[in-house]
C-alpha cells in the first residue's frame, strides 16, 4: 500500500473509532435524522461517509438497515413499515412510532380480556401466579467451615443495610434488589461459557440462574412504581454494583459451591426483611396502598390487590430463590456437577 493509501486508511479508522468511543454523536443523530443516522426515519442514506470518501464503512458502521444502493447501482427504497409500541415503564402513557425495512417487530399482545398488553419487558406467558405455600422459615444449618464463611459474610453484610434503611422498607427492598440480581445472571453467563468451552449440556441450570435473574430484576421494576431512587441512591448503587458483580464473578469462578452458598443465605436474609415488612404493614406502619399495574400483571393478582399481596409473592420468590441456590452448593458440596441434576427450571 502507498504511503497516501496507509494514511487515508489511517485518518478512516481513526475517525470512525472516535467517533464510536468517545461520541455520543451517533445516538443523537439517530434521534435527530442527521446523514449518519440509521434509516430509521424512512429517509435517503447519504452515499458519503463521515470523511466524505468510505461509502463502504458508512454503510457498515453506521446503518443498522440495508444500504438503499444496490449493487448494480439502482437505489432500492426499502419498504417502509410502521411500528408503535408503549413505554411500558410509564405504563402506556407514552407512544413510539418507528418505520424500519426489517418487519421484526412484535404482533399485537393481548390480555386474556381482551385488551392491549401493555409491557413490552415481558409478555403474557412469562406471567405466574406465585406459590406462596412455602416454608419461608428453612434454614440451612451452617456445619462446615465454608458454610459458616458464607453464612457469616452474609451477617457482616446485613446489619449495616438495617442500620441504614431501618424501617424504610420500600427503599431498602429496592436497592436491595439491585444486588440480588447479580448473582443469578453472573453464575448463568458462566456456566454458559462452560457448556461452550467443554462441550456439553448445562442440565438447564443456565436457564435456571437467569430467570433467578430476570425474577429479581421485575422485583426492581415493581419497587421502582412505588418509590424512585434519589441521587445518593443511585451512585450508591452504581460503587456497590461495580464491587459486588466482580467480587461475585471471582468467588464464582474460584468456588462455585460457595457462591450458591452465599446466595441461599443471602436469600433467607431476604425473606427474613420481607417478613419485617409484612409485620409493618399489618401494624399499619407502613401504608397499604394499592399494587401496582406491573405487579398485578406479572403475578396474576386480582384487580384490587394491594402491596401486601406483592410482598407476599415476592417473599415467596425469595424462598424459591434460596432452595435453588442450596440446592445448587449442595449438590457440588456431594461431590457432584450441576449438569447431573436437572435444574429446577421454572421454580417459582
Ligand atoms: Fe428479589
Ligand atoms: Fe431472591
């Protein structure tokens, strides 16, 4: 390659990985249908680049859409298809229309009512009605010396939350939720690494450990209806995250046994402060006020339940989530490979 070659190729790539690192140019110009915007908006590609001179690199690297150009040079106009969708955090107040040429959008969804399903986060089928029969009082006796470890970092860990929250339960609960959603996805993307290394089956504890995960996430969500996180809460939440997500990706990959351990007591903590927060709402401490729409959509719960009603589906979740985890240290604990013993996939 000539030298005026390696340079023009130089100032290209450099120009492009600018601008995809360290812009937010990109996301902007989506929004505001600028030339470097996907053609989300139905408009004209431009046949130019950002340096005026890659039609080849524009089109990769800056449409998520077919280039209209075809390649004996006629302009195609993608077909143009109107979507709408809700923002379902705002609980359909909100309307989004788009027109994209890939038609990937999902089909209207309704409820068993007939009326229009309004989350796209999750759909009618993953709904469930909660088994609030189980045991919220099991616990597991802490014999070896990994146990107690585990059982101990957890108690360590607990106090300072109590001593901070009290009886704030509502903000408690909502960023405790943003930890406990950690584990399930950190221990499932792992385990999915494994089953690609090694080549072989999981025995469905991937799938296991990421519904934990997305279980705990709609926790999150449903709290959120109810209370929104100050600053100092986020950044709180932010510093925790960054330590716990690695912290718990090391102990995952050093002593899975003792991760799940950690997390089945970590749980029984969590039903322990569901427990107080029922305690406070029988007392009238805390307001029962009505569930949220999210709530009574996820959990199939009658039309006038309130936020007892949802603590008491969570806390079973809870206690679902702690067997799940004992059992998953107990059966590496005898010695044994999780890929030997189905998962309890669906455990709600
Ligand atoms: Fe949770
Ligand atoms: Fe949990």
């Amino acid at each position: 390659m000539s030298r005026r070659g390696t340079m023009q190729m130089t100032k290209l790539l450099v120009g492009q990985t600018r601008q995809r690192l360290f812009s937010t140019a990109t996301s902007k110009n989506v929004s505001s249908g600028t030339k470097f915007a996907p053609n989300v908006s139905g408009q004209r590609f431009t046949n130019h680049g950002i340096l005026g001179s890659a039609p080849i690199f524009e089109g990769r690297y800056w449409s998520t859409v077919a280039s209209e150009v075809s390649r004996e040079g006629k302009t195609v106009q993608p077909p143009k298809v109107e979507y709408s969708g809700e923002d379902d955090h705002q609980g359909g107040g909100k309307t989004v229309a788009i027109s994209s040429y890939w038609g990937v959008a999902p089909r209207k969804i309704s409820k068993e009512d007939g009326s229009p399903w309004r989350w796209n986060s999750f759909r009618p089928w993953e709904t469930y009605t909660a088994d609030t029969s189980i045991d919220v009082k099991k616990h597991h006796k802490a014999d070896t010396f990994m146990d107690k470890f585990a059982y101990w970092t957890v108690q360590t860990l607990k106090y300072p939350t109590y001593l901070f929250f009290q009886r704030r339960h509502i903000c408690h609960a909502m960023l405790l939720e943003t930890v406990a959603a950690v584990p399930g996805m950190v221990g499932g993307m792992l385990l999915h690494a494994k089953s690609l290394r090694r080549f072989e089956h999981s025995g469905g504890w991937i799938k296991a450990l990421l519904e934990e995960a997305e279980n705990e996430r709609m926790h999150l969500m449903t709290f959120l209806e109810l209370s929104q996180p100050q600053w100092y809460e986020r950044a709180l939440v932010f510093a925790v995250q960054g330590v716990f997500f690695n912290a718990y990706f090391v102990a995952y990959v050093v002593s899975p046994k003792l991760a799940h351990r950690i997390v089945g007591y970590l749980e029984e903590e969590a039903v322990n402060s569901y427990t107080e927060f029922l305690i406070d709402l029988e007392k009238g401490l805390v307001e029962n006020q009505p569930a949220p729409a999210i709530a009574i959509d996820y959990w199939r719960l009658p039309p006038d339940a309130t936020l007892k009603d949802v603590v008491t589906v969570i806390r079973a979740d809870e206690a679902h989530h702690r067997d799940l985890n004992h059992f998953a240290s107990d059966i590496q604990c005898q010695g044994h490979e999780l890929k030997e013993y189905p998962a309890p996939i669906g455990y709600h």
